[in-house]
C-alpha cells in the first residue's frame, strides 16, 4: 500500500513539536516500508520553510534534513494537471491550496493513504483517505500499511 508524507509528519519526525508526537511520527516512519512511502515536493518545500522560519534551523541544516528525507523516500512532483485537481478541491471541499495540492500529488502516485495532522482524519478522495496518525487508536488501513512491512 502505497503512503504519503504531509510536512506536519515530517517537521514532528524532525523534532518540532511535543515529544509524544515527535515520537510516534519517528515510529510510523519506521514501520512503513521504505519503497511503498512518497513524499510530495510541495511537503519538503514547506519542510523547508518550517526548519528556517519556525525553528531557526540554518538553511544549511534545513536542506541536509531535506535531502535526508529525499534520500530516504520517492519524491513526487506534481505537474500541472495535479495543480487542476488541487484548484478542484479548494472549490469544492474548502482545502487550503497547498493542502489541495499534497492531496492531489498523493493522489497521483496512486497513494491509499496521506499521513497528516492537518486535514480531516477519515476524508477520502480519490481513494486516498487522510489518516493523522496521531490519533488512537491508529485507523486501520495505517495499522495495515504498518504491517506489510
């Protein structure tokens, strides 16, 4: 089963936040199967941001943790027909544009699941279901993707 990556799971992975959720962000990370995992650039972009502006990270630090991620999962960019569907879903389910065009990468990629604390736990579009991961117990398709492991 395939799973994307939203920059809130990345940024927690990296250490911003609680360390309950900096914790389990590093535990599903290291559940899911390397190969079936996709980061969306949109999500390493805003990763990047969130390192410098949020955290203070040197823009030297936030583009190895960058690269890290980028080393460790598939990156998938989205092309302008994604960017169509991210408009469609700001219209049409009120999603920040940014949100819209993570989903609709993750949607691309042929993703089952989107890992995030940010959208609606359980929405599902284009057979892609939102699952924060933070929120117990775990929903079970992330419970299955963790196990195919």
């Amino acid at each position: 089963m395939r799973v994307a990556i939203d920059t809130n799971v990345l940024a927690y992975a990296e250490g911003l936040g609680d360390a309950t959720r900096c914790g389990q962000a590093r535990q599903w990370l290291a559940k899911l199967p390397p190969a079936s995992v996709i980061i969306p650039m949109q999500a390493l972009g805003e990763l990047q941001r969130v390192l410098v502006a949020k955290a203070r990270v040197s823009a030297t630090d936030a583009r190895a943790a960058v690269l890290g991620w980028a080393d460790a999962f598939d990156v998938v960019d989205a092309r302008w027909t994604t960017m169509q569907a991210a408009l469609d879903l700001c219209v049409d389910h009120q999603l920040v544009i940014w949100d819209a065009l993570i989903l609709a990468t993750a949607a691309d990629a042929r993703c089952r699941l989107l890992l995030t604390e940010d959208m609606q736990h359980g929405f599902t579009w284009r057979g892609v279901t939102l699952v924060n991961p933070f929120v117990a117990p775990a929903h079970p398709l992330l419970a299955q993707a963790a196990s195919d492991a």
